[in-house]
C-alpha cells in the first residue's frame, strides 16, 4: 500500500509540474521534487493502514512543508517528534526573498507547531498519533508574487485555479481510495469543500479552524477550539 501510496503522490508532482502559472504569480515551489527525500520517509514511516481519519490541508506554508517537504512542517517536529531529517535541494527557481534552506531553516512554521504541538499534548509519540490520522495538503505548490507574498490556490485566476484542481482532485479520489479512511477532517473551510465534493458516498467529512496566524479566531487558542470541534464528531 505505501508503495502504491508513494507512486499516487510521484504522479501528483509530476501532473503538477506540467502546469503553468502567469501573474501575480512570480515563483512556484513543489517541495514533492527538490524536498522529496523527506516526504518519502513520511510516506514510509506513517502512511501505511486504513480506516484511519484524514487531516486534509490546503496547500505548503513557506516555512513548513515548503522547507521539510511534510504537511505542516515544522522543522522542529519533523526533525525532533517524527523522527525525520533527509537532504533537500534548492528549487530550480528559487524566489529570493523565500529561500530553501530546508532542516537548517530558524523560521517557525506557526500552523505546524500550532498543530503538531497539539497532536504531541493528546496523543504522546507520533506513532500513536498516525496510528489514528494521516495528514496531507490538497495541493501540494507554494505560490508566491514578487513581492514573496504567499498567494493561496482559491486567489489564482479561474483558468489556473480549474486546472490545478483538476488535477490534486484525482490524486485525492485516488488517496481516499487507498486509505480507506473512516472520514475527512478539513483544516480549515477550502480543505472541507473540496473534501465534501471528492469523498466516496457516505463518507462522513468535518472540519477544524485552520492554526493560521492570520486567522484571529486561531490565535485566541487554537488547540481547545479544535478538541471542540473534534468532539463533535461521533465518527473521530
């Protein structure tokens, strides 16, 4: 199954590469090739077994997963909770202003240490943690305007936009038709609606406040408002 699971997210990354992307949109970073050392042993280390809930994210943040080539990646929970540190190599296009410096990156990723630091508190090891949930973005691409702005999927032009989803909502029919899981999680609403629109019929789909900084509701405590919203899910 990872092995299967490890081919889905290679054709996901290639599909990806071979879209294009016009302004306000300067650089394009898949961490799914130059950071893919990393999100293999992810794969290999936790992606095995069904029946589990999955946590659906939106897309990289500049400082997780663009750098660590995890969802949500904070370095020091890859590195120190996960267990994980391989090579990452610079982008062919790197944006200046964002570079790659992949597990020697001092920036914090807020989200994933909002989220990691959470999955640590409730379930202890990161085995236990992935014994119950597995954790993906929807879209795997960081975009970024020139001035090094993050520009999220939904902000792109109707033509790129329908083209992008196109292609990650396939790779997620096929993820969920691996997985099995016993239902979605969206972090966050977009996660959610793609979510309800790609799940197999009957499977339940919930969502938790996305850990962003940028989200006020976020930073008023992000981990009690998701255990609440948790609870509310008979199926979790």
């Amino acid at each position: 199954m990872v092995d299967a699971l490890i081919a889905r997210t290679r054709a996901l990354s290639d599909a990806c590469d071979a879209l294009s992307f016009a302004a306000p949109v300067h650089t394009v970073y898949n961490p799914l090739d130059y950071a893919w050392a990393p999100h293999e042993a992810f794969l290999r280390r936790f992606g095995g077994g069904t029946g589990r809930v999955v946590f659906l994210g939106m897309n990289p943040g500049p400082w997780g997963m663009a750098q660590t080539g995890v969802p949500f990646g904070e370095i020091a929970a890859v590195r120190d909770w996960m267990g994980i540190e391989a090579p990452v190599h610079a982008p062919e296009q790197e944006h200046p202003k964002r570079p790659i410096t992949g597990f020697a990156t001092t920036r914090s990723e807020v989200s994933g240490r909002r989220l990691w630091g959470w999955a640590q508190e409730r379930w202890g090891s990161a085995e236990a943690f992935f014994g119950e949930v597995f954790v993906v973005n929807y879209c795997p691409l960081v975009f970024m305007e020139d001035s090094g702005r993050n520009r999220v999927p939904e902000k792109l032009p109707k033509e790129e936009r329908e083209a992008l989803g196109a292609v990650c909502d396939a790779a997620l029919r096929d993820l969920l038709a691996l997985l099995k899981p016993r239902g979605v999680v969206g972090v966050g609403a977009f996660a959610r609606k793609r979510a309800e629109r790609l799940v197999p019929e009957g499977m339940p789909v919930g969502q938790v406040l996305h850990p962003s900084p940028a989200s006020p509701a976020a930073n008023r405590g992000w981990a009690p408002q998701a255990d609440a919203q948790l609870a509310e899910l008979p199926w979790f």
